[in-house]
C-alpha cells in the first residue's frame, strides 16, 4: 500500500493528511466477508496485513485454527498469505511457516 504525504498550501488551516491508495476490489471483498480464526477458545476477527498486493494473517496462538470462510486450517505461528491474479477466478492461497520451525 502507498501512502503519500499532501503539502499543506500556505493559505490553509489543514495539517498534512495521508492519502492512501484505494483497495483492490479483491481485497475489498476478502475484508467484507469478515473471515474468522476459530480455535479452541472464542473465534476471532482476521485482520488482514496488506503488503505488495497480497493479504496476510498470522496465527499467533499456539493451537491451530480454522479460517472461515476460507476452509483453510492454519497451525500456530503459521501465516497465510492470499492473493488475487488477474484472469483467476478464485483466491491464491498459501501458507507459510515460521523461519524457526524444525520437524
């Protein structure tokens, strides 16, 4: 995501105001379907970390979880990364694991 700074115009009362980038219509409706983490304990809400066209979500919990209403099992420390390519017609996903996890 870009974000750039406005220069205040010298007539005005404004104080400098981020511009940020709108989101693609994927990501747009990936955060519209307000997709849950459900573990062990109470679901929670996934928040989306959008970096370089792609959304991300660790999760930080040591049990694993269900993200829904993706399907998709995420065990603890893993992060999934979901994208859109053009002429697709369904989300990429892919799951990562941590740098410092030994099987």
């Amino acid at each position: 995501m870009t974000v750039r700074k406005l220069r205040r115009p010298a007539h005005s009362r404004e104080w400098n105001v981020p511009v940020v980038e709108p989101l693609p219509i994927w990501l747009s409706a990936l955060i519209a379907a307000r997709c849950q983490a459900r573990g062990a304990g109470e679901p929670s809400t996934v928040r989306w970390n959008c970096i370089s066209g792609r959304a991300f979500y660790t999760n930080e919990c040591a049990d694993p979880v269900l993200i829904q209403p993706l399907g998709v099992h995420l065990e603890g420390g893993h992060t999934l990364a979901v994208s859109w390519r053009p002429g697709e017609s369904d989300y990429t996903m892919e799951v990562y694991r941590p740098h410092n996890y030994f099987v």
